[in-house]
C-alpha cells in the first residue's frame, strides 16, 4: 500500500493574487504626450491672437515665426502617437488653460497701452518655460524607453521652444525700450 505522501502547504501565506497591472513609465510617457499635444493645439489657437494684438513689429514677427514652427511640433507629437499605434488625442492640460487665460487678461487689460508687448513677452515665455519642461521630461522618457527615434523628434522640438525662448529675451530688451520711449512722449 502506497504511503500517501502528506500533502502539505506549499504555497506561501503572501500568495500571488491577480491584480491591475502596474502603471509603467511607458504608460505615464503615453499621457504626458497626450498633456503636450493639447497644449499644443492651444497655442496654435493663442499665437495669432498674441501677433495681431502685438504692438511691436519684430513681437509680432517672432509670434508668427513660433506660429509656423508650431505646426510641425504637432506633426511631430502625431508621428510618435503613430509610433506608438495610438490615436493622437489630447487630454486637457490645466496648467496651458490657466498660462493662457493669464495672457488673455493681459490683452484685455491692457489694450492700446504701452506696456502691452512686456505683458505678450511675458505671457510667451511662460508658454515656452512649460513646453521647456514638458519636452525636456519627455525626451529623458524616450530614451530610458529606448525609443531613440522619439527622443530625437522630442529634441528637435525642445531646441525650437529653446530658441524661442531666446529670441523673446533678446526682445524683451528693445520691447521694453521702446515702450520707454513711448511712456516719455506721453508724459512730455
Ligand atoms: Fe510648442
Ligand atoms: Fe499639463
Ligand atoms: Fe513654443
């Protein structure tokens, strides 16, 4: 008569359980990609809005130029969606909705007044700070997921907000000048 081997409990007591997986870095690259493309979106509806009220011909200039170069920061963010095999879709960014909404009181407010173009500068470079943020998280993101070919488009997107950035604080000095000048006349 076969002994019978004494079944005994072999599973430990912190047994696996199923369970939602995890939330992954790729899945958090997926939504901040998502937070961007809305911002975006939102800027190519703000930037002519900022040209046509700048009172500066080289502020208006400048917002155009970004304008233009906006456009291809959304192709590329639809070309690492494609990569993905995700539709591109934005998710409602906060952070841009208030940034903007502060821009547009400044419009309002301050409307034919001299100090108007520091108000569009300011406003446009804090656009440009939180892209600068954005892009520079997620190209990390990109190459820690070994997604060389993201990381690059992202890179290419991040010089241009960079640049621009740049560009509005080299204005800011002429910009403010000018307003100067024209605080003087007024006030003569
Ligand atoms: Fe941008
Ligand atoms: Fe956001
Ligand atoms: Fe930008």
């Amino acid at each position: 008569m076969a002994k019978q081997a004494k079944k005994r409990a072999t599973r430990k007591t912190a047994a696996r359980r199923p369970r939602q997986a995890p939330k992954m870095l790729s899945d958090l690259f997926l939504e901040t990609l998502k937070d961007i493309y809305f911002a975006e979106n939102k800027i190519l509806k703000t930037l002519p809005k900022m040209a046509k009220a700048a009172h500066s011909k080289q502020l208006a200039a400048a917002f155009n130029k970004h304008l233009r170069e906006t456009q291809g920061q959304v192709k590329r963010l639809e070309q690492i969606f494609r990569m993905l095999g995700k539709p591109a879709r934005g998710k409602p960014c906060e952070a841009i909705n208030g940034i903007t909404d502060e821009g547009a009181e400044i419009m309002k407010d301050f409307k034919g007044a001299p100090a108007l173009d520091a108000g569009l500068l300011a406003a446009a470079q804090a656009v440009e700070h939180y892209e600068i943020s954005r892009y520079g998280t997620l190209r990390t993101w990109a190459e820690e997921l070994g997604m060389a070919d993201a990381a690059r488009l992202l890179q290419a997107t991040l010089d241009e907000e960079e640049a621009t950035d740049h560009a509005l604080s080299e204005l800011a000095t002429s910009v403010i000048n000018l307003e100067a000048e024209q605080e003087m006349r007024e006030a003569a």
